[in-house]
C-alpha cells in the first residue's frame, strides 16, 4: 500500500510540460544531478532521483516510504554574467490567451503549494553568481535583505495568490560544476567515487561507467510524463535509485576483477587446442561483455546472465574440467533458452558469458 506522498506525486498535476532545453544545457543537469546523487551515496543517504517530474529533478528521501520532496531546478549562464532577483521572479506574459508563465522562482513555489502537505525544499542551483548576495555555496532566502525578501515575496503571491510564503525553504545554490568543462569534472568525481569504494589502487575505467549511467538519466529524463499512472511506474521509468546504483556498484567492481581472468582463460584454451580465430572473436567477446555488463537496464543481458549462472551453479562440472566442456555442458543444460536469444547474441558472446561465470563462482 502507498503512502500518501507516493500517491500525491501521481495524481497532483504538474505545473507545465517541460521547454526546450538546449543539449549544453541538459548536459549540465544532467552531470549535476550524478555529482549530486554521488555525495548522497557517500553520505550514506537513501535516495530516489526523478528526472522531468514536477521540475527538472525531484528528489526523494526513500523509494519505500518517502516523508520528504526536494524540487530542484538546475539552470546555467555564460561564465561571468550574474543572477537577478527580477530574473528569478519575472513572470513572462501569456501568448494567445494563455495564462502567463510562472517565473523560475513562481515555479518553485508552485509545487510547494501543490504538495503542502508534506515536507519540501526548494532549491535553485546554477554555476553563476548572484548580484543580489555575497558569493556563498548556499543562500537561504530568508537570508537576503530584507528589500530582496520582500522582492520573492510580492511575486510569488502576485503568481500564486495572497498567502504566507515561507523563505526558509528556498535555497539559492553555486554549483562548483564549471559551466565550461563539467563533463570532465564529473569525471574526476567518479575517479574519487571508485578510489573511496574500491581503493586508490583500483583499476576500473569511469568512462564505460559515466557513459551508461548518463545514457540511463537521458532515458529516464526523456519517458513521458503522462504516461506514469503510478508510483511504482514513476520508479521504473523516471528515477535512479540508491538500490539501482548498488546495485550497479556491485557490478562494476565484479566487472573489474572479472576482467583479469582473460589471461588465465585464454592460456588454458590454447593448451585445449583452440585455434587463434576463435581466441581473437572470443577476446572481442570477452572485452565487449566486459562493457555491456555495466549497463544495469539490459534486461535481455541480465536474464542470459541469470540462466548461465544458475546452470553454472547447479551442474555437477567436476573439478578443473577443459573450458571447451563447461561451454558445451552450460549450453546443453539451456539450449532451450539459448534458442530464444540467438538472434540478440551471437556465440562467442554467450561463451564468454558461460566462462566469466564459470570462473566467477571458483
């Protein structure tokens, strides 16, 4: 059964559809919201991250029983220009008849009046300064000047109507993403990411990491609002969670040591006789795989993976037997499943497979 929260995030409609948004633009929200969700799993936090829903990025303090909302909007400027207050509570005038657009500000304020009766934050983050207040990582709102409070308060009740707007919830935020070279920075936040979990020593590449995670967050961020008729398709189809990126982590670091088996594999086949066409697509394979595997939303990789592994488990392979026999006793034990998938993996592909887990399980 949903808590209240989940079934509110449903059925509250939504402010506005989302803009046009350039790709430089998306890809700043994008990089934020992992360099952000990162600090949140060193921090030990639960978490739920929702693209595109309700605002640029929802952020939930738990999947399974959420108490609290964090709408956050994410926007950029050209180095060196500055935030206005005019430029965050202006209202642009409606075309045709339509109503006028909320501002930036406006927005914000607009799901806190929609979800009042639950916790939220509100939080404004950009790489640029702001004119209006002293250079600061965060700027609580009911910090400012009184003149700049009184400014936020006129027109979020001139957009929303008369009623008390509570300044302690807003957040005015400087990111330390570089506007310029933020894809590089996240990179190095993920280099740090797997020197805290693995070790300084570790060996695991972030580009194949970064690559589909970001692909992940440009799916989730693109699925159709209107299509999410429940909490638990906003999860599948919107959000990255704590448990996905575990998940994920665990992967990555079986990916790693996975990897380093390659030598031992390739020697024992070309002492079984293996000839070196098969060793080189199998090598291909091998590297491919590698790579794949870290996609945590390959559902037809992580059934085939599944399969092997539980074939690998339960079939009786005697001890050091030839590799050439594990990959011909493991297709035999799922040829029936084999049959299904041929068409998505060719066969050197599943053998690598079947060897990876085979000598995963030593």
């Amino acid at each position: 059964m949903h808590s209240k929260i989940q079934s509110d995030l449903i059925t509250v409609n939504q402010t506005e559809t989302a803009g046009y948004r350039s790709p430089a633009r998306f890809a700043y929200q994008r990089n934020w919201a992992l360099a952000e969700l990162i600090e949140y799993h060193l921090q030990g936090k639960d978490y739920v991250f929702a693209f595109e829903f309700h605002d640029d990025i929802l952020i939930l303090d738990s999947e399974d029983n959420p108490s609290s909302l964090q709408f956050v909007q994410v926007k950029t400027k050209t180095t060196g220009q500055k935030w206005s207050v005019n430029q965050l509570t202006k209202s642009e005038k409606g075309k045709n008849g339509n109503p006028d657009k909320l501002s930036i500000i406006g927005k914000l304020y607009e799901n806190k009046k929609n979800f009042s009766e639950h916790s939220s934050q509100l939080r404004f983050v950009t790489n640029a300064y702001f004119s209006f207040t002293d250079p600061a990582p965060i700027t609580i709102a009911n910090e400012l000047e009184k003149k700049e409070q009184d400014k936020i308060t006129s027109a979020v009740q001139a957009q929303l109507g008369n009623g008390t707007v509570d300044l302690s919830a807003l957040r005015l935020e400087q990111s330390t993403l570089s506007v310029d070279d933020h894809e590089k920075h996240i990179r190095g936040i993920l280099h740090n990411f797997f020197e805290s979990l693995f070790g300084i020593e570790h060996n695991i590449p972030v580009s194949p990491w970064y690559q589909s995670i970001s692909d992940q967050i440009k799916i989730k961020n693109n699925y159709p609002s209107d299509q999410i008729t429940s909490f638990d398709d906003l999860i599948r189809n919107k959000c990255i969670t704590k448990s996905e990126i575990e998940d994920f982590v665990y992967r990555v670091n079986r990916s790693s040591s996975g990897a380093d088996n390659w030598d031992i594999i390739k020697c024992q086949l070309q002492n079984e006789g293996v000839a070196p066409q098969e060793l080189i697509k199998l090598q291909r394979s091998w590297k491919k795989y590698t790579t794949d595997r870290l996609d945590y939303d390959n559902n037809a990789l992580k059934s085939l993976e599944s399969d092997i592994s539980d074939a690998v488990r339960k079939t009786s392979l005697g001890d050091s037997p030839p590799f050439k026999d594990v990959i011909l006793i493991i297709r035999k034990e799922i040829s029936g499943k084999l049959s299904k998938v041929g068409s998505i993996f060719d066969g050197h592909y599943i053998n690598s497979i079947i060897l990876w887990q085979y000598c995963e399980q030593l």
